[in-house]
C-alpha cells in the first residue's frame, strides 16, 4: 500500500513520558527512529524540535485521558498537520504485530491513511466547554448536596420535602437557617413558610415536629455553608462565559429558537459542537458522533443490539434534557414525533429521536445561518397520508367492517 506522507510521526503519551516514533521513507526503503521524552513545557518544546528538525509534517497521538491535551496545544503551535486518534478505532485496524511499538503503529498507520481523524475544537471552543463542563459538575455537586441534607433532615424526622416542593427555596430555607440558630417549635417555624404554600397549616406544624439533635444542625450547617460556596462558584463561571460568549453570541441566539433550548443549553451545544459545521459532512455524522443513533450489532440475519453508542455523554445528555422540555411544548412537530414514536418505541427510545432531531435542526441551522421553524404538529399527517388511512381503514376491518376509502380523485380504493 502507497505511503501518503514521506514523514510523519505517531506519539504514545502517558502521565509523565511521551514515546515518539518517527517514520521516514524515501529512496525505495523506510527508516525509523523512536525517542522518548517528558511531559514537562521544556520537554515537550524540545519536541517539537526534534520533529520539525527531522522534517516531520504530520503527527499522530490517541486521546488518552487529559494526557494527550498539553501535547496538542504545544504542538499545535508548530508547522505539523495533527491527528487526534480513537484509541477503540485504532485497535479495530486489522495487521498489527505484537512487537510493534504504539508509536511506531501508530506512524506506520498514519503515512497509510489508516486513522480517521477525532473532532478536536478551536482553542476558545475548548475554552468555553471547559467551563461549562465545570458548571455542570459544580451544580451536580450542588444537588448532592441538597440530597445530603434531605436524609439529614428525614434522620430528624422533619418532613419538610413532604409539604414543600423545594427545600432550598424561601421558604425552606428560612426554616433550615432557624433550626441551626436553635428555633426548633413548630409554630415559630410555620410563620418563615410564605403564602404561596399550597400545604395546610396543621400539615405543615405536623411536618416540622420532629426531634433535631446537635449533629442535625451541624450536618444542616455543613452542607448549608458548602450549597452557598457552590452558588458563588456558579456566579463566577456564568460571569467568565458571558466575557468569552463573544464569537458564540449568533450561534447561540440561532438554537435559543429551537423549542426545549435555552440560553445554558444553547451554550453547551456550542461547546461541544463548535460553530463550523463542514468538519462534518452530513447531519448522520454528527448525530453519530454524539451517540445518538442505535448501534448496529447483527449476526447471521439476527439483531444482538440496538442500544445507543457512548457517544459525547456530555453533548448527549444536553440533548435529552432539552427534548425533555420540547415534548412539553403544544402544536410542536417535537411533540408530535415524541407522541408518535411512544407508543411504539416507549418514551426512553421516543425522547432520544427527539434529541436526535433538534441536534439534526441545529446542525443544519448553525451549517445555513438560518433559525428554527417549527414543522408543525401535523406535519406526519401531511407527508404520510395514504399510510394513515391504510391503518385507520386496517383498524376498521378488525372490527368486522369493510372499509373502503374514496380519494379526492379517481375511483374508489377497497382497502
């Protein structure tokens, strides 16, 4: 098989040492050298180096944790063409010698054409989905939190989640903070609750009488004083991305149109994505790409599997949550395909070919500089209408009746 590139070079990086393996070929044979270096600036630099002095035009590494990042960035500095490599894809290439070096494999596969390339962003991409990745695990955070002081205070036999929708808003609040100062009777409590609570008095006195020892509070205390942390840290993300949202600001009001997305959810799908849609050739790309097609696992004629792929967890699940909120809105082509699909498929495998289909709407979008329009709850009816028919005219006959459908021109159809 020809070689593509005359010279080039595959990394193995690890925690504290990079293994190059350079690969030159020409006059009729191939040379190739394997060196090793640290992971420190200075030895990463020194690199870089020693593969523009060797002539090296493209290079070849696996994402291996966040290993591989420091490696890139340096890198990317300099007069190489970078591929980032699937680890799961490279081990599925076939011809693989077992005292082959990784780096030398991975060179060797390169110069041949053999690796497809990983979808790595822009620099302020990755900078903007580093904060937003950081977001979501400070308010997962901030939920297990919350959890932790509902058993603290289910311990106590105080049953506030039972006559309040949210223990952390107003109101419970305001009865947490007067159980740690020490105010534990019931009716000074009842007077923090704030009108709009729908549970009766009586209810809400029997609920918070309950028997609260000093290792209640200052478990309450604990988690109390970690919640606000976690509030002040969200404050200073959201205020670092709103500084950086600059070249995302038209990309993110454009998804902001497509219903169940918000202006946080629009942000992410931003970051994860990117802005430039031509890395993808087609919208199946990309909805592969973030795992949101059913894998397929056939053996002799028989499906094994069709489970979703792993896929960008982070992208995937921001999708989820936003077709999640657009099968709630009213005259929607989304929750018409939601409705049309549950019945069938069940709501799991219904809410992710939503989610399938905003991505779809978002690639398209982002590719045209366009903004949403809505296909309408009866668009199913439109393009489909001889299928409808046949399977109302189908559940006709099941009842003992000959149906037969009269189209708006020609004769008569017997179905």
């Amino acid at each position: 098989m020809e070689a593509l590139h005359a010279c080039c070079a595959g990394l193995d990086v690890h925690k504290d040492t990079v293994v190059a393996g350079m690969r030159l070929a020409g006059g009729g044979s191939t040379k190739t050298e394997v060196r090793s270096f640290g992971t420190t600036t200075p030895d990463l630099l020194a690199l870089s180096a020693w593969l523009a002095e060797q002539g090296c035009t493209h290079i070849a590494m696996e994402a291996t944790g966040v290993y591989w990042r420091p490696v890139w960035h340096i890198l990317s500095d300099g007069d190489f063409t970078l591929t980032l490599a699937n680890a799961a894809h490279v081990k599925n290439v076939p011809g693989r010698k077992t005292d082959v070096a990784d780096a030398l494999w991975l060179a060797d596969l390169l110069a041949h054409g053999l690796i497809r390339p990983s979808f790595v962003p822009e620099a302020g991409t990755q900078e903007m989905r580093a904060l937003l990745r950081t977001r979501k695990q400070l308010v997962r955070e901030q939920a297990s939190h919350v959890q932790r002081m509902h058993k603290t205070l289910e311990d106590a036999n105080l049953k506030l989640s039972s006559v309040l929708t949210n223990i952390m808003g107003k109101s419970g609040r305001a009865i947490i903070e007067a159980l740690i100062a020490g105010n534990t009777k019931p009716d000074h409590l009842l007077s923090l609750v704030e009108r709009g609570v729908k549970a009766a008095p009586e209810k809400i006195v029997s609920a918070l009488t309950g028997r609260i020892t000093d290792r209640h509070r200052f478990l309450l205390r604990l988690h109390l004083r970690q919640i606000d942390a976690l509030d002040d840290a969200l404050s200073e993300i959201d205020a670092e991305v709103e500084r950086g949202l600059d070249p995302f600001r038209q990309a993110v009001s454009q998804l902001r149109t497509i219903p169940g997305v918000s202006d946080l959810t629009a942000q992410v799908i931003v970051s994860e994505i990117g802005t430039d849609m031509a890395r993808f050739p087609t919208a199946g790309h990309l909805i592969s790409w973030a795992g949101l097609c059913p894998r397929n696992d056939e053996s002799a004629g028989k499906r094994r599997s069709n489970r979703l792929r792993h896929g960008a967890p982070w992208l995937k699940t921001t999708l989820v949550q936003c077709a999640w909120a657009a099968t709630r809105k009213k005259a929607s082509y989304l929750q018409a395909q939601f409705q049309r699909l549950r019945h069938r498929r069940g709501p799991k495998k219904a809410v992710c070919a939503v989610a399938a289909s905003i991505l779809t709407a978002a690639y398209h979008m982002l590719r045209d500089g366009t903004f949403y329009q809505d296909l309408g709850a009866d668009h199913f009816r439109k393009t489909t209408p001889e299928a409808i028919a046949a399977r109302l005219a189908a559940q006709i006959n099941r009842l003992g009746f000959n149906c037969i459908i009269n189209p708006a021109a020609g004769e008569p159809v017997s179905v």
